[in-house]
C-alpha cells in the first residue's frame, strides 16, 4: 500500500504571510551585510511540548535578565512573548476594530435617518392639500401614517440596496486586486436591509404622525 505526501503549494506562517518568500541566512551575515547591527532583535524559540510553552517562557525571561544584568523586572530593555498572548492580542486588536467599525456605522445610521426625516418632514409641507384632499375624501388617519410609514422604509431600502451593491462590490475589488479573501453571507444581507428598514421606521414615524394629525379644513387652505 503506497501512501502518498501531501503538501501545501502556498504555505503560510502565523500571520499569513507567504513562506516562500522567506530567505534564511546565517544572523551573523545579516547583521554585517544587510541591517549593520550588532545585536538581535528577535529570538525565536520553540517548546518541546505545549505544557512546557509557559515555563519556557519564564526561563528565557531568567536567562536575558541575566546576560543583561537587570536586576528589578521593571526595567526589562526585552519583552518575551507566548504564542497565546500574541494570539490573545490580535483576538484584542479585532475586537477594538469590531467596535470601531460598529460606531462609525451607527453614526451613519444616524445621518442617514435624520436625512429621512428632514426629507419626509419637507415633503409633509409640500404635500399638504393633498393630505388634506385625501382626508376629505374618506381617508382615515393610520392610512396617512401608513402611507408616509411605507415612503420612509422605501427611501431607506433603497439606501440599503446602494449600500449593499457597494459593499460587494468593494469586497470583489480588494479579493481580486489585492488577494484578500472575503465571504459575504446571506444572514449579513439581510441583516444590512433589517437594519435599514428599522431606521426609516423610527426616523420616519414623526412626519407619519405629524401628516396622519393634520386637520383636513386647515389642511385644505394650506397655500
């Protein structure tokens, strides 16, 4: 029975770099020919077996402590570094990026929903003997609200649909040009069009309401 290696033709390290493009050389021509120092300036050392990560650690804290003669820890010139705590780190950074994200992204859900609103609010004046028409030929008040209810959800929808075509588009874009790779759900869709229609919603219901209470006489002699 034949057993067959298998192998990565990209292979790639911990931060996703490209390790064929890597070149290994002595540190001692590095440092003379290439970058003209004459120290390290990163030691990389692995464990024999993971319960060992932590203790490694300490020891290697130990040894540079002591080839550097520093004798209080608040003066360490060296930082050591576990594979957890680096992980934990770049777990740290996305979360930061994760708020960051979120804030921007409400702060234009509340740009976008006080435009509808002033949008909505203008076209409640400019359409005023029409409300009031309406209302004298039999229209009832949640008719009116439901009618500039379902303008307000229709102009952020429409956003909505801009926003997603943009960002897939934008994603398209960065996974050709540059070899990001991006996956695009159908749950965040969704969510996207949820999210807008909630906002045209809310920011729509005070011109609905302020429309669906006007007095149809006053309304009518509206100039």
């Amino acid at each position: 029975m034949r057993r067959r290696a298998t192998y990565d033709q990209h292979p790639q390290g911990q931060w996703g770099d490209d390790q064929d493009d890597i070149i290994i050389a002595p540190y001692t021509t590095i440092q003379k020919k290439l970058i003209g120092q004459t120290y390290l300036r990163q030691i990389m050392i692995s464990a024999d077996r993971p319960e060992n990560v932590e203790r490694t650690a300490v020891d290697s804290t130990r040894v540079l402590r002591q080839r550097h003669r520093i004798q209080n820890p608040e003066e360490d010139d060296f930082t050591v570094r576990t594979v957890e705590e680096m992980a934990q780190t770049r777990v740290q950074l996305a979360q930061t990026m994760t708020g960051l994200l979120m804030s921007v992204a409400s702060v234009s859900l509340l740009v976008g929903g006080i435009g509808i609103m002033n949008i909505m609010l203008v076209s409640v004046t400019e359409r005023t003997r029409e409300i009031g028409l309406r209302m004298a030929v039999g229209a009832r008040t949640r008719d009116i609200l439901r009618q500039f209810l379902l303008e307000a959800v229709s102009l952020s929808a429409l956003g909505g649909l801009a926003g997603t075509a943009l960002g897939i588009g934008i994603s398209r874009a960065l996974a050709t040009l540059m070899g990001w790779p991006t996956l695009i759900t159908t749950s965040s869709i969704v969510l996207a069009f949820a999210f807008a229609a909630a906002v045209g919603v809310f920011f729509g219901f005070y011109p609905a309401q302020k429309a669906a209470n006007l007095d149809p006489i006053d309304a009518l002699r509206y100039e």
